[in-house]
C-alpha cells in the first residue's frame, strides 16, 4: 500500500463526522429492517437515508442558525447534545421519543410562538414521522453531514426540558425577551404620585 493510499484510508478512517458501525446500527434500529437498512448502507454509504422517528429518537428540527446557537448553549453551558445533524438548510436535533409530543406543549407554556422577532418556529418530529438523514458516512457537502455522528449503540438523548432550555438561551441572545407586553405608544401617562 502506497503512503498515500494509507493516509486517505486513515483519514476515512477517522473522520468524526462519520457514523460509527455502532452509530449505524443504532439508526438502523429505527427501521423496521434494520439489516436490510445496513446492507444498503454498506452499498452506499454516501446515499442520505429517511427513518421513522419515534421508536429509537425523536428529531427537533430548526433553522441552521438558531440551531447552531441551540448547540452553541448545550455543549457550553449543558449537558452537551444527542447526534446532530444538518440537512437542507435546517438543523436536526436527535432527541429521547416522546420529546416530539412534549416539546410542543412546554414550549406553548413558555409563550413561544406570541413572541416576535428572531424566534423561529421548531418543528417536533415523532412517532408516525419519518426524517431524511444525511449519509451514515462523511459529508456529503455544507447542506448534509453530521455534525455530532452518532457513535454508539445507545447514544444519550436530550429530552424535552433540556430542548427547550436551550431554545430559550438561544433566543435571549437573538433578541431581548420580555415578561411585559409592549407599551401602547398612544396611551396617555397620568402621573399618580401628585395625588392631593
């Protein structure tokens, strides 16, 4: 084997932004062939893949950007993040199952969608869902790869509060939040204090 050849077969070899047999296997287990979705895989492994969602993961899907700063709050200031992935322009978030039917209703408690200005919507994908992936091995390009690959058998999983404190933390540095709802520019200002 040339020198060159072993360098490129290391450098497969290790990409992180691969998934691992393990990881693959994992993914797999979504389906309901897995073996019929590895072998395909070990077919094509630069072909992206659509899995059902709700069995082994649940997928939180946002914009790039939002997302990026989502990830920025988990790995530095929590408890770091499930497998990640970015696919045509949005960001996956793999997530516990049940996260995609509990997301929702916290994020409607937190007065999610009456808030205005740079809060995008996140779209919970869970049982009876499915999401296409980028391909199980190396990037594809800028618009699929992984940015976390899953590595392991039983990866952990962020669920639903750890989502939605991170969303939150995200939005306090996109745009100012506040408990008050905005002043009526056109309402008149008695001053109380003068009171006789």
């Amino acid at each position: 084997m040339s020198s060159s050849t072993r360098n490129e077969t290391l450098s497969d070899r290790f990409d992180v932004s691969g998934v691992t047999a393990d990881g693959a296997a994992w993914l797999a287990s979504a389906g309901a062939y897995p073996r019929s979705a590895l072998a395909l895989w070990e077919e094509r492994p630069d072909a992206p893949v659509v899995l059902p969602c709700g069995t082994a993961f649940d997928v939180v899907s946002v914009p790039a950007v939002f997302g990026r700063q989502m990830l920025d709050r988990l790995w530095d200031e929590g408890p770091g993040s499930g497998p990640v992935a970015v696919f045509r322009g949005r960001m996956l978030l793999f997530a516990g199952p049940g996260t995609a039917h509990r997301l929702p209703s916290l994020l409607d408690w937190e007065e999610w969608a009456g808030r205005s200005g740079g809060i995008p919507p996140l779209l919970c994908h869970g049982h009876g869902d499915a999401v296409t992936l980028p391909a199980p091995l190396g990037a594809v390009g800028l618009h699929s790869r992984w940015l976390v690959a899953p590595d392991t058998r039983h990866p952990w999983l962020p669920g639903p509060e750890i989502l939605l404190w991170a969303a939150v933390r995200a939005a306090r540095t996109t745009v100012r939040i506040s408990i008050f709802p905005p002043a009526d520019q056109g309402a008149k200002v008695y001053d109380v204090s003068r009171r006789r």
